[in-house]
C-alpha cells in the first residue's frame, strides 16, 4: 500500500457547515466533500450530478490530514446577494460577517484501491498541474499544492 502525501494551501479557506447552502461560519480543517472535490478538481472528475463521488467509495479512498500552520480564524464583511450575474441596482445585498481561516496549510495524505486514480493523481502532483483551479471552499478561495513524496 502505497500512501500519496501533498500540502494544499492558500491565502483564505471557508468550508462551510454541512447542513447549510451558504454558512457564515466556518470549519477550521477541510471537510471530506471538499477534499473529495479538490482532488476531483486536479483530476477532472466530472461534477455534473456528483459523478466524482462514485470514484470515492468507502473504504476504497482513505484520505488524512495534518495541520501545517497554526489555525487562525478571521471574520471578514462579505456583500451576499440571493441572484447571480450583473449586479442591477435595484438588487439587494445582504451584509454578513464571514468567518475565514486566515492563511491555511494542511498535509493531505491519500490512498485510493484503483491504481489508476492513485497513479494519475501522483503524476498530476508531480507536474503541478490540475484540469479545473482547486479552491479551498469557496470558489474564488484558489489554492496552491505541492507534492511531498509517496510512502
């Protein structure tokens, strides 16, 4: 068994609460979806009707995680509006603290029982390279990823 090790991190990570769309608060480490989502991103797993979790099954990925750096929380005002596209003026915006955790590093370690995923993903660490832009939560949160070494 052969465990793939990788440090992700970024200026601003927010994962929000599981039970909710959109959260103010946030969760200090990354939750299993998003790292689900993240690897799918270096991946390109397709995200269409959550295609990229049947590559996650249980017991057939085992993923860890280590802090690097100290958890720090930051709370940021953030303009939130109900509707996407041109902002109108017309439309509303709801002021809502956001808690962030400022400046994140986490140590992912992942193994995944088909070795063609668990090789794919090593060569993509390798090269530095991802098919969409890996986000730490939210989508305009971009991070950074560094291979460590395969054990």
């Amino acid at each position: 068994m052969k465990v793939l090790a990788f440090d992700i991190w970024g200026d601003y990570a927010h994962y929000k609460k599981i039970y909710a769309t959109t959260s103010a608060v946030s969760y200090c480490l990354p939750t299993k979806p998003a790292l689900y989502g993240y690897i799918s991103a270096i991946l390109g797993f397709e995200k269409n009707n959550n295609q990229y979790l049947k590559y996650f099954q249980n017991k057939e990925c085992l993923i860890g995680i280590q802090i690097m750096n100290p958890i720090v929380m930051q709370r940021i005002n953030v303009n939130l509006r109900a509707t996407f596209g041109r902002m109108k003026p017309t439309d509303n915006r709801k002021p809502t603290m956001m808690e962030f955790v400022y400046q994140p590093r986490y140590r992912i370690y992942f193994f995944h029982g088909q070795e063609n995923i668990q090789a794919q993903l090593n060569e993509r660490l390798r090269d530095k390279s991802a098919v969409y832009t890996p986000t730490m939560g939210l989508a305009n949160l971009i991070s950074n990823f560094e291979f460590v070494g395969e054990f």
